[in-house]
C-alpha cells in the first residue's frame, strides 16, 4: 500500500494479510485486529475489517489467493521461480 490511512479508515475496505508478518510493524498490528495503528506517526482508527487467513503462505499460494479472492475472474500470476523464466 502506497498509503495505508485512507485505506485503513473506510470501513468499506476488507484488509487481508497473508503469510508471515514481522512483529511491530502495521501488517502484524492489523492482523492483531488492533482498532487504533499508528500510520506514518499519525494514530489512525482502523474500521476496515481484519479477514485473516493464517493458512495461506504469501509465496507458496500466490496462484491459490487470487482465485480465492476474485473467484468470478480469470487472474493470471506471472510465474518468477527463476530468472529464466522472466
């Protein structure tokens, strides 16, 4: 996210985090469903929803997450295992 804050405040917005999460930072205290995170030093209210899906790995399943996600899409994840197939 370029900017969390808009994001984070509308609670409209669904944030979803995936895999491994370092401890302190914005993601971990999202998925801590914390209700005020601090964005850029500016205390935000968070109203987004928290959905986490702890069973997901953010590389492993890149291809799995997408049609979970957006099942009514066909979405097409460029392959990167190598530099070879770039």
């Amino acid at each position: 996210m370029p900017h969390p804050k808009p994001c984070i405040e509308d609670e409209a917005n669904e944030i979803v985090p995936v895999g491994w999460r370092a401890e302190h930072t914005l993601v971990c205290k999202l998925a801590e469903e914390w209700n005020i995170v601090p964005t850029f030093e500016i205390l935000t209210q968070r109203r987004a929803q928290v959905v986490r899906l702890n069973g997901y790995s953010a590389y492993a399943d890149r291809d799995d997450y997408p049609a979970y996600a957006f099942p009514n899409m066909e979405v097409k994840v460029p392959r990167t295992d190598s530099l070879y197939d770039l």
